[in-house]
C-alpha cells in the first residue's frame, strides 16, 4: 500500500482550523461579561457565580460509527459519546455535571438506539455524570438504511481558582502521558481505508472499535488538589493539542515503544507507511492525555495515579524554553526518529 494521509482520506484540518477562527469572530457578538472562554478552547467556561463556573463541550463519534455499522455492534459508541466531551471538560478543570445526547436516523430500529443508548449510559458512569436528557430524531432519506449520527453535550462546573490550564507553566516543568485504549475516536477516515475486508478486516476493526478511555476517575482528585499545571486531551490533530496548554514555551516528548502500547498501531503505522509527523498530528500514539506537572510534584502525581488504576504512565519529557519569536513546537522523539510540529 502507498504512503496514506489524513488529506488523502478526505479530511481537509487547515479548512477546518479556518472555519473555527470563522465561528469564533462571528461568535463574539454574542459574549457578555459572563463569557470567560468561547469558541477554540476545549471547553467553553460561563461565569455561574464568583465562585463557580459552567464548563460545555460538545463532540461526537466521527466516522467510526462507520465500523459499529459494519460490525452490527453498537453499544460502544455511546462510550466514546460520553468521553469525547467530559474528557474535554477536564482539560479545562472541570468536573462533569451532565450529558445530553442527539441520535438521528433515517429509521427509527429500537433495538439499535437501546444499545447505543445504554453505551451512553455507561460512559455516563464511568465520567460520574447524569444523563438529563437528549433528543431522536427519524429523518427519512436523509441517512443510508441502518446508518445514524450522534452528537453529545457535556456541561460541568469548576472553581475559577482551579481553572486549567494555569498561566505557570514554565520550562523544567513534567509532561506525563495517561494510556489511551486505542485510537480512541479520531483519524478513522484514514483508519477505515486500511482494514482488509474479510474476517481479517472484522478482528481489526472490532480492536479498532475499542471505546475512548474516560479519565474522570483518575484525574479529578488530582484536578481538585491543584496537582496540574495543564492537561492536552489528544484528540484531532494529535499532539498539536499540546500547546493549547500554553503557546509561550515549547515541549519535548519521548513517546511509548510500539510493544509498550496496543498492537492494533504498529499494524496501522506499517501499512500506511506513515511518515512520523504524520503519524503524530493525526493519532494519539498511544496517550490519550498529556499531563503538565511541576518537577516536585512528579513523584507524588505518579504515586496517586498508579493508586487510582493508571496502570500505564508514561514520563513524557518536558516543556523547554521558546526562542524569542518562535512558534511553540513539540519536539517529538519515537525510537531513533524525531519531528518538529510547529504550533
């Protein structure tokens, strides 16, 4: 197989990065004073109160639906629902309060929306947040038979005392990196056009149906000590998520081996021939959450996390020292190759 890009799937990131910075400007008209965050952050963050904050994310599934599909397996993907959004809101500081969630069709099949319900309902406990409500809409012709589209919206609240990331962050300072289950729910645009058809392609694609890790449970204690100076949910775009934690240093990241993360990478990476930059802003590698943490609060921050389940956490590298006039970059080391991304 040629070499493979997240373009070539039909994925245009510049025009979408574009369109943000489009909503956002068009967005500012309706800001008030209570506004604190809006569009192009990981969460939006409303004044409530002096003492507290709303955090809302909104997500959805992407294109791996397209596997549930094929697979007739769909009582994960209300799982990913669910971790696309809260994992966003922890990014900000905040802990999930409750979800909503939007199923369209084309025809309404019961059986089908009770699975992916009862994935969200999952997600939903795993994330410690409620499920208040949502919305299904039957829309004929509009969706191919047996096909449908989620959407998800996760609101929380937060101190405005303990909001993340924080303005500290400093060169010297630790990048820890949380395991993700997999791919989690982004790049399958690109993923879908390497799986084999046959039973090879089902055992692929069932590992690359494996549902979004939720941190929750691992970080908001930590997040309520004020243990973190940042935290990167690695989503879309890969590690350039990295320095939305804070544009005026840069990071330096030593990733996993190919053996210490799931086998379902190293066979993706091989047949697409991927070039490592590639590779990087497009998947997470392995991490699903990327930790900014003072070097002396490193052993303790390990030491809670390995108390919490984390079985596996990785030293990353740390954040290093911009040059005047420099774009913020992530310096990236796998084995013995290395790329620069300039933020």
């Amino acid at each position: 197989m040629a070499v493979l890009t997240y373009a070539q799937s039909g994925v245009n990131r510049e025009a979408a990065d574009k369109l943000v910075e489009k909503i956002a400007s068009l967005a500012k008209v309706t800001n008030n004073k209570k506004v604190k965050s809006s569009v192009g952050g990981y969460a939006s963050l409303f004044e409530l109160d002096k003492k507290r904050w709303l955090a809302a994310s909104t997500d959805g599934v992407g294109t791996k639906l397209k596997l549930a599909f094929a697979l007739n397996v769909h009582n994960t993907v209300g799982i990913d629902l669910v971790a696309m959004s809260v994992n966003d809101l922890l990014c900000v500081g905040a802990e999930p309060l409750f979800f909503l969630d939007y199923f369209a069709t084309g025809k309404l099949e019961s059986h089908v929306a009770e699975q992916v319900i009862a994935g969200v309902v999952e997600g939903c406990r795993q994330a410690g947040c409620a499920l208040v409500g949502g919305e299904t809409a039957e829309m004929p012709d509009f969706y191919m038979a047996g096909e449908y589209d989620l959407g998800g919206f996760a609101v929380g609240t937060v101190d405005p005392k303990k909001v993340l990331p924080k303005k500290e962050v400093k060169p010297g300072d630790v990048l820890l990196g949380l395991a993700s289950s997999g791919f989690h729910s982004n790049g399958f645009s690109l993923l879908r056009k390497l799986v084999p058809h046959g039973e090879a392609g089902e055992e692929i694609s069932s590992q690359l149906l494996t549902p979004t890790r939720i941190y929750t449970k691992a970080l908001m204690p930590l997040i309520q000590k004020g243990a973190f100076k940042g935290l990167a949910h690695i989503t879309g775009s890969g590690f350039l998520n990295v320095p939305r934690i804070s544009d005026k240093v840069s990071y330096e990241i030593q990733l996993p081996l190919f053996s210490e993360i799931p086998a379902v990478f190293p066979w993706v990476f091989k047949r697409a021939k991927m070039t490592l930059e590639e590779m990087t802003t497009t998947f997470n590698m392995g991490i699903g959450m990327v930790l900014v943490v003072a070097a002396n609060k490193k052993a303790a921050v390990l030491k809670q996390l390995r108390a919490s389940g984390e079985k596996r956490v990785w030293e990353l590298g740390q954040v290093i020292k911009k040059a005047p006039g420099q774009k913020s970059q992530v310096i990236i080391h796998h084995g013995k190759e290395k790329v620069v991304l300039d933020y």
